[in-house]
C-alpha cells in the first residue's frame, strides 16, 4: 500500500470515496477542507491509500499549532473525522500508522488525534491507536412519519401541538440572504448569551457556497419576527445538525422543537434512513435527543504518538464542563459585546473547535 499527501483534493475524486461509505460525515467532503483553507490558518494535509494504484481509503489531517495545542488533527472545527474506506481489509495500518508518525516528527506536534474515527470499525483503528471514550452521540433511525410521532417521547408532541398553538410556522430557506438577515444574527446571539466564541459570518457563507443543496436551515418565525434556526448537512442516507440557535426570550413557545420536527419531517419525505442530532455532551442534552427517539452510541477520540511503544496519558478533549474551559468562558463572558463579536472567530481558531 502506498500513500501520497497533497495540498489539495479533487471534488470528484474524493468525494466518490467518502460517499460511498455509510458512515461518512459531511466533514469529510472536498467542500469541507475547501472551507477550512478558506477560513482558518491551518497547514491541510489530504492523505490518499492506494493499493494497486486504486484509490482504498483516504484521511484529510490539519496540523494545529496554536496558542493552546500543538497536534495533528482529523478534523479540526468538526464533530467527526478520520479514515474513510470501503475496503478497510486492503489498508495496511502499520503503514498508515508509520506514515503518521512522520508527520508528527516532521512538524513536530506532541499527537495526532481523530475525532469520532466512524469511517472505520473501532476493532481497525484499536490496532495501532489508542481509544479515549469520551462521551455519546444520539442518532434517530427514520422511519414512517406517523410511526414517528408515536414513538416520540410525550413532552416532545406537547412541544410541538404547543408551537403550532402559538401559531408558529417554518419555512425552509438556505441562501446567502437568509444566512446572513436571519440566522447569523440569531447564531450571535445565542452564542455570546451561552458563553461561546461565534464562528465569522464568512465560515457560513462559505459553507452554503461549496456546499449548495447539502446545506439546509429550517427557520421557525411568528409574524415579523424569528424565533428559532436549525442548520444541518445531508450526506449519503443522513441529516447531521450542526447548529441550533434561537431567541431565548421566546423559549416559552418551543420553536426549537418545532424546528426539529419539521427537519425530520422532510428528512422522511427525501428518503434519508438517518437524523443524526450530534454528541450529547451533558445530561440535558441527553435527555432532549432520547426524547426523539434517537439511540445513543460511542463516540470516542483516538490517538497516536511519535513512538509506538512509549505509554503515556491521553489527552483529555476540550470539555465544556472541564476546569480549562470553564476559566476561559468566564474571561470570555465578562468581554464587552463588540469584543466578543469581533475577536470570537480569532479564538475559534485557537481553541481549533
């Protein structure tokens, strides 16, 4: 097996490899490493595995040196990453993993880390990387829209009977415009209200144009006025959300559930098997996806060092609830608004999340 790393990927080629994989994320995509150099200072390094010049697998990788970490990563700002393959019975780790350990030694990083590593059964990557269980994502098997509704947990429909009540309503709407009038200014806000440095208006306008279709934004408003936004991505047979942002003043109303229901509705009617809700990092969280009905399964961070044999602690991930984080929001949260608005993609990038 050999591999080559280059710069830049082709849409087409590489694409035809990570579609072809149940499992795959949009993060994977072309479009996405095409948003990455447009937006972050990231070295980008795209591996191809060939075997008998057939293309067998591939691993986009970015090298993060920061103010904060000094690591190798699939992939930076994205819930998912690692190798993608159909064929993992023709990839030979001990190569990959040699290879890898080169471009550690060669920007000299401290790691390599993959985050989620789905593309692959975790009994693969256990052979030569070491496994941090971290936390969960929740996952909902689409079926029949009714048999839906059904199945949803009781304060989920009451939810939803409750919007509609408030006579709340939701439209579908992903371009330029809708990006930048109506959610962007909601994604501000509910960032900075919940102590999050906001990703620049650019990340998104460049995500709806690599991306185009694959993008969509489902908008819930009562007259002259939004209440709520559900952003996501569809690959393959799966809806992945990446961002749920609302007025929280409306809370009451619950157009973030109705939000949900309508995505999932027309998940159904486009014939996608999969509603993919995230990691669920913390106990509310977990409560709000198992309501739907989504199923929880692991999600874990894998790791490889310079020398194979050399033990040491794994890295611990950047936590929300972690000691670390916590400082850094409350130096964050006591910043004035325009501060806030004006350095947040700045941190993005050095907190590389």
């Amino acid at each position: 097996m050999n591999i080559y790393a280059y710069d830049n990927v082709n849409t087409q080629d590489w694409n035809s490899i990570v579609l072809s994989h149940p499992e795959s994320r949009f993060y994977q995509m072309a479009e996405y490493q095409h948003v990455l150099k447009q937006n972050f200072q990231l070295k980008g390094i795209n591996l191809v595995f060939k075997d008998n010049d057939a293309i067998v697998g591939l691993l986009p990788v970015y090298v993060a040196k920061t103010l904060i970490f000094n690591k190798i990563e699939s992939i930076p700002f994205a819930e998912y990453g690692g190798i993608v393959s159909s064929e993992p019975e023709r990839l030979d780790f001990e190569v990959i993993s040699a290879f890898l350990r080169e471009l550690i030694r060669k920007y000299k990083v401290k790691y390599l880390q993959i985050n989620a590593g789905l593309g692959l059964p975790r009994e693969l990557m256990k052979r030569e990387f070491s496994i941090q269980p971290f936390l969960q994502y929740a996952e909902l098997d689409l079926i029949d829209e009714d048999q839906l509704w059904n199945k949803f947990d009781y304060q989920v429909r009451k939810a939803v009977n409750k919007a509609k009540r408030n006579h709340l309503t939701c439209f579908e709407e992903s371009g330029l415009a809708a990006i930048k009038e109506h959610f962007y200014p909601l994604y501000l806000r509910s960032t900075i209200r919940l102590g999050s440095p906001p990703l620049s208006l650019k990340y998104f306008l460049d995500c709806k144009t690599n991306f185009k279709e694959r993008m969509k934004i489902f908008f819930v408003q009562q007259p002259r006025q939004i209440l709520a936004a559900l952003l996501g991505f569809v690959t393959n047979e799966r809806v992945y959300i990446q961002y749920i942002v609302s007025d929280e003043r409306q809370h009451p109303k619950r157009a973030a559930d109705l939000a949900h229901w309508e995505f999932i509705k027309w998940a159904v009617k486009n014939k996608f098997k999969f509603f993919d809700f995230g990691p669920a990092r913390y106990e509310g969280q977990i409560r709000y996806k198992t309501k739907w009905g989504a199923r929880l399964k692991d999600y874990n961070f894998f790791y490889l060092f310079d020398k194979a044999e050399e033990k040491r602690d794994l890295p611990r991930p950047l936590d929300p609830s972690s000691t670390r984080f916590t400082l850094l929001k409350k130096i964050w949260g006591i910043q004035p608004g325009f501060v806030k608005k004006a350095s947040g993609h700045w941190l993005r990038r050095n907190l590389v999340k």
